[in-house]
C-alpha cells in the first residue's frame, strides 16, 4: 500500500492534499470590492498554503485553480485570473524552485494563450528536479474531462502498439490521468459542500473536509484544523475496522 500519510508532530499529514479554493467573489463582496480582488487575496492564501503544506509534511498538493465550467464567468473574470495566473507563476518560480516544489499546471492546457502556455513550459522545466513536494496547479480541469481524456491516451498508445487493451486495469487508467495518485484529503472551503468535478478518480477514497473559512482567509491554522480532523480518521479501504486494526482472526494479512 501506498505511504498515506506521513506524521508531523501529533497530526497526520496526508500524503496527497487536494483543495477546492471557494469563497474568493463573497470574500471581495463583503469588503465593497470587485470579485477580482477576492482573486488576487486568493493568490496570498495559495503561497501560503503551499509553504504550510511543504513544512508539514504534504508530499503532494493539488489546487483547483480554474474549472473546465470557469470559462462561462464574465469575460471580465476570465481575463482577470488568467493574468493572475500568469503573473503569479512568473512572480513564484525561483521562490517554488528555491524551496523544492515541483510545480505542474494540469489540465488541458490547450485553450490557454501562447504566453501563458509558455510560462507554463518554463516553470514546470525550472522546478523539474525539486523533490520537497509536488504542486499541481489544476487550471482548465475538469475530473470528468481527466477521465475521457485517459482513456482517449490508452485507445491512442493502443492503435500505435504501446499497449494491449487486454491490460486494461484500473492502475493503468490512473497512470494516464493528468494528475496520476489518489488523493487522501481533499478540502474545500467557502462553506459549500460539494465536489464541483474536481479529482472525481483520484479522490474515491479521499477523506472529505469541508472548511467555512473564505479561501483569501485561509492559512496554516486552518490547514491545522483540516490536518487534525484526517489524524482521527480511520481508512479502511473497503475493509472492516477490526481489519484495519490487525484484530479480526480471519483477516488475511
Ligand atoms: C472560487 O471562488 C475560486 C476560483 C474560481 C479561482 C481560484 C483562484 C485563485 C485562488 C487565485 C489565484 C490562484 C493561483 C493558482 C495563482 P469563487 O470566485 O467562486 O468565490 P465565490 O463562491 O465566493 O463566488
């Protein structure tokens, strides 16, 4: 079995953290201001969160940035994040790199404009090598999108020999997922309780924590509290909790 969680004083860190970034509009809108604005705090919160998750151990964050379903907010917004988007990532690279994060964008990618793509390309080939933690920036991404797309790569590599249909597992579906490993604890903030098309493979056996803090006001305490509630958590993986304590006589391990 995977390494699931790695232990960070008395919380358990989940290995692979997912985060649903909600509240950004409501957060600008009780302060009088644009919805932008609540964008652009966001983008404080995610520096943040991602130093927090490093040194505690996350070995693994991904942040819905941008849905597949975004593109219908006004055109305004759009044009708003995605030049967030690509100052914050021309902004953060040596910072990501100096401090050993990974950083991929995931999603399709296609639909973006040539410089963002390339600032894209260039942050992904500069912190290719870091190995702290993996950060995924999902922009552009939808779980179901992720899913049709894999499968489109698998009937691909088919057609040119690379692989045997009859092969077909459920490991191999995820190794062609953008984002490949299951999640252990996705979080969502802004009070809605929903999964909003986010890692909907990855997160089947992801424990879900739902946070009323706005994300521009999100920080290590809160990320604290989320880590606190996966620390009491018991995965049981299908199995049963005698199972899963190595008590029950007839469990086969
Ligand atoms: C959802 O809040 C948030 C988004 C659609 C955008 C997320 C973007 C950021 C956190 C900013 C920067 C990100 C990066 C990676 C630099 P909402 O606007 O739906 O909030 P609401 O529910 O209050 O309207």
């Amino acid at each position: 079995m995977q390494d699931l969680a790695i232990k960070s004083g008395s919380l358990v860190a989940p290995r692979h953290l997912a985060i649903i970034m909600d509240g950004n509009g409501r957060w600008a809108q009780m302060r009088g201001k644009q919805r932008v604005f609540g964008h652009k705090e966001g983008a404080n919160a995610v520096r943040r969160v991602i130093t927090a998750s490093a040194k505690m151990g996350v070995k693994e964050l991904t942040l819905f940035a941008f849905s597949s379903e975004n593109w219908k907010r006004p055109k305004l917004e759009v044009s708003a994040l995605m030049t967030l988007f690509s100052e914050y990532i021309k902004k953060e690279a040596n910072a990501l790199k100096e401090n050993g994060i990974r950083t991929r964008i995931v999603g399709d990618k296609t639909k973006f404009s040539k410089s963002l793509q390339e600032q894209i390309s260039k942050v992904e080939e500069l912190t290719k090598d870091c190995n702290v933690m993996q950060l995924n920036i999902a922009a552009n991404y939808g779980g179901r999108w992720d899913i049709l797309d894999a499968f489109k790569q698998i009937i691909t590599k088919n057609s040119q020999g690379l692989l045997n249909l009859n092969e077909l597992n459920e490991d191999l579906v995820s190794q062609n997922l953008c984002v490949p490993s299951d999640v252990d604890l996705m979080i969502r903030t802004g009070g809605e309780k929903r999964i909003s098309n986010f890692l909907l493979w990855q997160a089947a056996y992801a424990e879900l924590y739902f946070s009323n803090t706005l994300w521009p006001d999100y920080d290590e305490d809160d990320l604290k509290e989320a880590f606190q509630f996966f620390s009491t958590r018991e995965r049981r993986f299908g199995m049963t909790s005698a199972q899963v304590q190595n008590k029950d006589p007839n469990n086969a391990n």
